[in-house]
C-alpha cells in the first residue's frame, strides 16, 4: 500500500517504524517537519519527544538517551548541524548509537534557509575533530527517505557509532508516494546499556578496552583510533548502497546524489534521444566513499560527468581515483537546481 508523503514526513514515520522512542531537537529550516511529526506521533508509540533550548542541548539529550538503551535520533539543518558537532564526536568515542538527519541549506552561516544546497558533503565527513571514523548516508527520492531512515538506525546499532542521514531541502520537501517496505531492525545488544547487564565505563576520553581513562598510554590510545576505524572498513561493503541505471554499454556516465541524481535521470533521457549511451551512478553512500564501485563504473567512460549543488566536493575527491581529464563537474551554488538542459549543454561543448 502506497502512502503520498512529504520526505521529512517520510524520514520521521521511518524513525517511528525503525524503533526510535526518544526523539530531542530544535526546529530549524528546512528539517522542522521531522520534529513536528515526531511531536505528534512518538509519545502515542510510547516514545518521548522532547524540544530542548538548543543544538548542542538536543544532541546531547539524544546521546544521553540512547546511552540509556533507547533507540534515539535528532534532525537539523545547517548552522545547527555545525553546533552538534562536539557532540557526534563523543558519540563516536563513547561508541554510543544515533541518527543525525542533517538536511541542507545553502550556507556558509544562515545562508538561504529554504533553498537546497549540497554543501554539507565534507562537513559530514570531517566537521568534528580527530582521527575518526564517519558513516554518511543520502537519499534521491522520498521512497529512499524512509529507507535510508531505517537502514542508518541499523548501522548505527550495529557499529554503535552516531550515523548521518545527509538530505536537501528538495528531497525533503517533495511529496511522492511512498510503499511502507517490512525492513529487519537491528537490536541493541544488552550488556552495552547503562543500568543494564554488565557495567561498564564510558568518557570521551581517550580510552581502554574498559572504557576508562588512558590518556598516558600511548598505546591503548593508538589501540583505540585503529578500533574505531577498523569496525567501520570491516563493514562497509556491508553497509554500502549504490545504484547504477541505464544503457549498460554507456560511454557517458552521470553521477549524482540527492536531487542532483534526479536531475541526472532527466539529462539522460534527453541524451539518449539524441542517441547517446549513457548510465546513471546514485550515490547512496558518501563516507565511507565507495571509490572501489566508483572506479569500476567509470573504468568504461568516456566521461564521468559529476553533478552537484556544491563546488565540486565528491567530484574533487574522486580525481584521486579516476583520470582526472576523463572528469566534467557540472556545481551550482545559488540555491537552484541544475537543469536537466544544463548537463546536456555541457556535455555538447566538451564534444560529447
């Protein structure tokens, strides 16, 4: 059975369906339907929502609770996404479990609150400090949406690390119709839940095997940054999703994430009747990269166009890996959407 929803609406009905019963935020544009929904549905599920004064005080809560053993996610968008991340830090170093929504607006600062951007893509991977490991995540449709949802509050329990669900204001925003897919959930194991099972220490502090304090072991100290890293690759095919779509003898091959992948799915239609072979790469998962699928998809191109509402983030990180004169990048940063006609215009002037 189809239901016709708004993507917020998606992500928060997700969230309630993926077992999440504590929910803290602050209302911020262009994620404040998320916290409206969840004030409306959660404490009838026998959840908790809770408006805190700020940010960081929402993040923190959501960490205190899921710390506690209950499923727990928080949503922002831009400048709040930038407060929360001392937070998802600690979350990392205390291994705790939580979803972060983070849907873009075009910044730096306050920016255009209701325009779509893609400009949080290296902020995702690198806001906080450290060595750290970061799992980032993204959506194309609001089918995805709730998805995606689910599957980041699963690799958040699985790997007990805070998991970011990157999203734009379009995707957001937009209103399909959505199939409420029966996906397996991922339950907290219980001797990692303060009250509950064995006891156990947790800081932010550089740490042993126990969880307590080693800042003068050098190390337990290099121990622990490899752990961190290590659970993470160990599971990234695992947890990787990426979609490829299209002539399968393509010569042209577009890559987008977000809503630039519906532009790329427009831009190929036109292509292909001018009789051109083209493919479609949807980048589910930013970080961990998936580079090895990327370099295979691309092996075959004649060009590997990049379409994104940033200055060229992903596309500037892939010329490690690809040839770099086989790459176009087609950005736009003015809180529009690149147009189908746009890809297909600079694909003609390249001599494609």
């Amino acid at each position: 059975m189809g239901f016709f929803l708004q993507g917020n609406e998606a992500c928060a009905l997700a969230g309630l369906n993926g077992g999440v019963k504590y929910y803290a935020g602050y209302p911020i544009t262009p994620s404040t339907e998320i916290a409206g929904h969840m004030a409306l549905k959660l404490p009838k599920r026998g959840g908790v929502f809770i408006q805190m004064e700020d940010e960081i005080a929402s993040i923190a809560a959501a960490l205190g609770a899921s710390a506690c053993g209950v499923k727990s996610m928080t949503a922002t968008s831009g400048p709040g996404f930038s407060l929360k991340q001392e937070n998802i830090g600690y979350g990392i170093m205390a291994e705790i479990p939580l979803l972060v929504v983070n849907v873009q607006r075009v910044g730096p600062s306050t920016g255009a609150p209701t325009s779509p951007a893609q400009g949080d893509v290296m902020q995702s991977r690198w806001g906080t400090h450290g060595d750290h490991p970061m799992i980032v995540f993204t959506a194309s449709s609001v089918q995805q949406v709730y998805e995606m949802t689910i599957h980041s509050l699963n690799v958040a329990e699985q790997l007990k690390m805070p998991v970011i669900l990157l999203l734009d204001e379009t995707i957001a925003h937009l209103k399909e119709s959505v199939v409420l897919k029966e996906i397996p959930l991922v339950t907290r194991q219980q001797n990692r839940i303060i009250g509950q099972g064995d006891p156990f220490h947790t800081t932010g502090l550089s740490h042993d095997e126990f969880g307590f304090p080693a800042t003068n072991n050098n190390s337990k100290i290099a121990e622990l940054t490899w752990r961190l890293h290590k659970k993470v690759e160990e599971n990234t095919e695992k947890f990787t999703k990426i979609e490829i779509m299209g002539n399968e003898d393509y010569e042209i091959l577009l890559v987008g994430y977000g809503i630039s992948h519906r532009s790329a799915l427009a831009a190929m239609e036109e292509l292909e009747e001018q009789g051109k072979k083209v493919a479609v790469l949807n980048l589910l998962t930013l970080w961990p990269l998936p580079y090895k699928q990327i370099q295979e998809f691309s092996r075959n191109a004649q060009v590997v166009v990049f379409i994104e509402l940033n200055l060229g983030m992903i596309s500037d990180e892939c010329k490690k890996y690809i040839d770099h004169k086989k790459i176009l990048s087609i950005t736009k940063t003015s809180g529009q959407l690149i147009e189908p006609w746009e890809i297909v215009k600079t694909l003609s002037e390249g001599g494609y």
